[in-house]
C-alpha cells in the first residue's frame, strides 16, 4: 500500500502513512490525545511543552516503522501490527497523562473487576480495552488485528523482537519522547545521537540488540535520559504541578463529592465508564472543575491556582537515607494507596500545625502534600526493565560489559535515591525567607514524620 | 506485598545475608518468590538471561540507596579477550538487619515466615551457580513446572528468543526434579 500522506513533525521531519494508519488517525478517538498534553502542565514551568500524546503517538509509529526496516521486518503482518501498536499505545491516556493513572489507581473499584485483572494497572486495561472495542478502531484493523495489537502492548506471545520494539530498553516510545520532550521543552538534556543509535539496531537470535557501532550512541542515550529526569520530568516544579493536579482530584472526590470526578476516576470496568472516560481530555477537566461554572470547593481552589500559576511551594525535601531505620524502612516500602491515606493525612496535618504556626496564619492540612520522589539509578533507567545487549564476536554481551563507560556507572548508588518532600500553599516574600524557614521547620517535619511512623508500626504491632 | 518487603526480608533470611551477582539475585528472587506465592507481584518476564524481575532490581536499588543493602564490585573471571568481567556483590547491611526485624516485626511477618522455611526448602536454589539457575528458571518457565519432552522445551525456548541446547535442558531438568523432591511447590496468585 503506498504512502499517501505525509505530516511534517519537528523532531522526524517526514512522518509518511498509509490509508489505513490515516483513518487510525483520523478517528475521533485518536483526535482526542491532541487535547492531552505529553507533560501534564509543565509547560508551567517549560512554556514550550505543549506538545501533545498525539504528536507523540506518531513519533512512536515513525520510529517503529523505520526500525521494523532496518530490520528488513517491514512489510509482514506483525510489522503491521508493530506500526498499530505504535499509532495506538497512549490511546487509554486520561487528562494530563501520567497524572491521570495515579488517580485512576487511587479510586479503581477493583472488586468489580474480573478475577484475572484485578491486579492489573488500569490504564492498561483501559488502552486494551478502547484498541479492542472502539468501533472506528475496530472497523479499521478487524477484530483479530486489534487483539494482536493488545497483545503486543501486554504479552506478546510471538517473535520477541516485535514485542522489543514498543516496549523495552530501545523501544520506540523512549527514542522518541527523549528528544520529543527535549526539543519542546527548550532544553538538551535529553538529546542523543539518534540516527546513530537507530542504524546500529540488529536483530540477532530472535532479540533486538546494538551493533558495536551504537554503543556510543547508547551510552549518549542513557545520560540523555538520567538528565532529563532530573531537569525536566523531576523538576521541582513540575513535581508540584503534577501534585497539585492529584490532589485536586483527591479532594474533588473525597471532600467536594463531585459526580463527575467521581464518573471520571472511579474505574469499574463497565461500558458506561469508558463511554464517559473517552469524552475528558486537559481542557474540559480544567473548564468543568476550574471554570467559572463549576462548582466552588477545594478541587476548584487547586485548579484555579494551577490556571494562575499560584503553584504551591516545596517547603521540605530530605533524602530518606537521612531519618532513623524504622522510617527508611516504612517510607521506602510506602505506596501512596487506599490502605495509606490515613497516615499520609495524619502527617500533612501534623505539617499544616508547623507552617501554620510559622507563619502566624492556618495553613489548610488538605493543602499540605507528601510526596515521596524515588529516582532510579543512570543503569537501570538506561536498561529500562531489562538488558541491552550488544552483539559481540561469539555471543552477544550485556552493554555494561562492552561500554567501559556504563560499566563505571553500573552501581545502584549512581544516580539513585529517594526523597520525602512536602508542599503547601505558602508564599515567599524571598529567597533568604524561603531558606531561613525551610531550615527553621526541617526539625519539626523530620519529627513529624519519625512519631507518625513509629505511631503507625505500634498500631500493626497490636493488630 | 512489596518487591521492596520481599527482597528486604530475602536478604534477611539468605545464609550470610548475602547474594553474589546479579543474575544469581534475580534467579533466587524468581524460585522463592514462586515457592511462596508471590512471584506474579514480582512481575517476572522472560529475557535474554531468564526471566527477570524490574520490581525486584529497582527495590534492590532502592534499599542500596538507603544503605540497607551494600554493593560491591569484585573482580570476576576473564573474558575471551582478557578483560576482566566485574561481579556484584549485595550484602545485607547492619541498618538492614535492623530494617528486616522492624519489617518482620509489622505487617510482614507472615511473609517473613513463608520467605525463611522457601529457603530452607530450597537451599539449593540458593547454593547453585548463577549459570545453572539461569537455565532451570528459563526450562521452569517455558513449562511452568510441567513435565515436557526435552525436544519440545528446545522448541518453545526458540521461539522465546533463548537458546538451550540439550545438554542445558537436561541439567536444568535434572535441577528442577531434585529441587521438587526437597520440597519445591511452585504456586501463582
């Protein structure tokens, strides 16, 4: 089938598609992720970051497709089926993306669900599910192609090089929001040498690997990543945004109990819901829960302060290893989930007491937040769930052995660590304020944060 | 469970406390994990060395980052080309063990238990070379404990992108029958 069109794209230049992949594209379900924004509202903080799951959606399928070529796979049913999985991998993203899952987690009715999903993420199930039944999506690739494509994004149980394409150490998704995410947000952290890096894939006993050629390349790529985590995705800014986001759909729920919070994030696997689900995208959130129709209440209060850039500020951040064993224990095992909530609002109360008291005036607790900011280590970003292997003399051989470079990063400790951090509605009226009360409340934080854990550790002792 | 609680109360059970390589981790995570139960948390998917766990490398770095778990890189053997392959060592750290009792003490101890009497009944799997524990975790896997015509695992480990050759399959048989006869009874949630 020839390629009738192409879309110029700033970061492929040239994406060509066929008429099928046209129509994919051209569904309204797909038309939706233009209104999702790759990065949430980081473009608080990085005005370029606009950019769009849609744009992205088709980045993933350029780079897909022209790995599926230098494989000389191109042209086969599974290479079709590569190419849908590419177009069609973010289809299931809610409103603000990532931001979205996390809730999506939070307020799941998983007894609802199936025996054998039940322990599923749900935006998983939620992008199995739109692939599989969308009636456009369905009518274009068939029943069977949709399943395959499913397949392919959960377990594939075919050639494991297609499956390695869209997800794994060199998947397309990566190679292109790296330099995606880059270019939009005005930085070079996540820069590599791409073309370099592309033409040096190989596929050697049935797994997708380097060539000696890429290894520079690759060692490129994996700093690429570790230094945008750091700069743009772990910017303290955009943590606080993406926090805010969480916490207005908390409170939507919990405190303003607004039914179409509640429609929106209660997953229970019905029609109903992912009827609903496909018609939310970044602005009707922001229009229905901030504008000027919606109803007053705390959600409302967030969201208006994220529409004015009155973000809340981070008045505590303290690397785990610095508290006693018992919270480094506790506090590196917790998961903000259900069973949680209460200690985790136990402590934000405790806080808003310390901020309150600091600066002479209430500081709401539903406003304070803990966060606990995990980072991987640079090797284990870089091998993103699994090993690059380059394809030596004899045998392939794991990257680390080959690049002197990442071998001298491979430890646990390069890179890695976690932090407790704390944010709330506050204001500065300077940069030596700031540091002078954010040093004059660490004490009490830290011992906020040691009584409500060894509190927490009693009540299971007694249980 | 937690990847973090599992691996955090392994290395509190494992003799010495310590674990040597990474590929030796991965694979006695994925038989204990198994024998109590929990491997399906563990998140195990087949790659090029076996199936391997992303939950139980990032709780690993995790508990390192914390100082619960020290790292150490040993000299290991020499490769074909005269280089030296590094290996690493994971040892349980003195705020580890304190970490393990403070675990084992709260809502874990009931793994803590099943963790403690798997590596008693496994002791194998924890004594055996990394080499022949990678090849008994892909055989266990591509038959999930089944007993399966050697030809046929040769077959299915193709088409997963590993390669067995006979020999490999035997030995991992063998391993997988006497580590049944001690006790192994592999179940998924």
């Amino acid at each position: 089938m020839s390629d009738p069109i192409q879309i110029r794209d700033p970061i492929h230049n040239f994406i060509s598609l066929n008429e099928e992949q046209v129509k994919v594209i051209d569904s309204p379900i797909f038309q939706r992720l233009r209104n999702i924004k790759q990065l949430a509202l980081a473009s608080l903080i990085y005005p370029g970051a606009l950019h769009t799951r849609f744009d992205h959606s088709l980045g993933v399928f350029h780079v897909a497709k022209s790995v599926l070529r230098r494989l000389e796979l191109d042209g086969t049913d599974e290479a079709r089926v590569v190419e849908f999985a590419a177009l069609l991998h973010d289809l299931g993203h809610g409103p603000f993306s990532h931001v979205s899952e996390q809730s999506l987690e939070m307020f799941a009715d998983r007894s609802s669900l199936p025996s054998d999903q039940k322990k599923e993420k749900i935006h998983e199930l939620i992008t199995a599910h739109l692939i599989e039944t969308d009636p456009d999506i369905e009518k274009i690739l068939g029943k069977n192609r949709s399943r395959q494509v499913t397949q392919l994004l959960n377990a594939w149980p075919g050639d494991p090089v297609f499956r390695s394409i869209i997800s794994g150490p060199l998947d397309a998704d990566k190679l292109d929001y790296l330099l995606r995410d880059s270019y939009f947000c005005g930085v070079a952290y996540g820069r590599f040498d791409f073309a370099q890096l592309e033409r040096s894939l190989c596929r050697v006993k049935k797994q997708l690997m380097l060539r000696k050629t890429g290894v520079t390349a690759f060692e490129q790529y994996a700093l690429a990543k570790h230094y945008i985590t750091q700069n743009v995705y772990r910017h303290k800014g955009r943590l606080v945004t993406d926090a805010m986001i969480t916490r207005a759909i908390a409170l939507g729920i919990r405190t303003d109990k607004l039914p179409a919070m509640q429609k929106l994030y209660c997953f229970d696997g019905t029609p109903a819901f992912y009827k609903n689900y496909v018609t939310w995208h970044d602005a009707r959130f922001m229009t229905e829960f901030a504008g000027v129709r919606a109803k007053q209440g705390k959600c409302k209060d967030v969201l208006c302060r994220l529409v004015d850039r009155r973000l809340f500020k981070r008045v505590f951040s303290l690397g785990l290893e610095s508290f006693s064993y018992e919270v480094k224990t506790f506090m590196g095992n917790y998961i903000d989930k259900p069973e949680t909530v209460c200690f985790r609002m136990g402590i934000e109360r405790a806080v808003s007491d310390v901020l309150s008291f600091e600066f002479k005036s209430a500081v709401d607790p539903d406003l304070v937040i803990l966060n606990k900011v995990k980072t991987k280590p640079i090797h284990e970003m870089a091998m993103n769930d699994g090993q690059v292997l380059v394809n030596g003399h004899e045998q392939p051989e794991p990257i680390n052995e080959v690049s002197k470079f990442l071998d001298s990063v491979g430890t646990a400790k390069a890179g890695a660590g976690v932090d407790l951090e704390m944010y709330a509605p506050v204001e500065w009226l300077s940069r030596s304020r700031r540091d002078a009360v954010c040093e004059r409340i660490k004490q009490s934080v830290v011992d906020v944060i040691e009584q409500a854990v060894r509190e927490e550790a009693k009540g299971h002792d007694s249980v | 469970m937690t990847a973090f609680e599992f691996v955090l109360l392994l290395f509190g059970a494992v003799p010495g406390h310590c674990i040597e390589g990474r590929t030796k981790l991965q694979k006695v995570a994925y038989f204990l994990g198994l024998q109590t139960g929990v491997a399906k948390s563990l998140g195990y998917r087949p790659y090029f060395y076996g199936p391997y766990s992303a939950e139980v490398a990032e709780a690993t770095s995790t508990l390192i980052a914390l100082d619960f778990i020290k790292e150490t890189q040993q000299p290991g053997p020499l490769d074909d080309k005269g280089f030296e392959r590094k290996k690493y060592r994971y040892e349980l750290t003195a705020d580890g063990k304190k970490a393990v009792d403070f675990m084992a003490k709260g809502q874990a101890s009931a793994l803590n238990a099943k963790i403690k009497q798997a590596i008693k009944e496994l002791n194998a799997v924890v004594k055996a070379d990394y080499v022949n524990l990678s090849y008994a975790a892909k055989v266990f896997w591509l038959t999930k404990g089944q007993e399966t015509d050697a030809q046929e695992i040769g077959i299915r480990a193709e088409s997963t992108g590993w390669h067995l050759d006979q020999p490999q399959i035997a030995e991992a048989t063998g391993f997988l029958k006497k580590i049944k006869t001690r006790g192994f009874q592999p179940t998924w949630e």
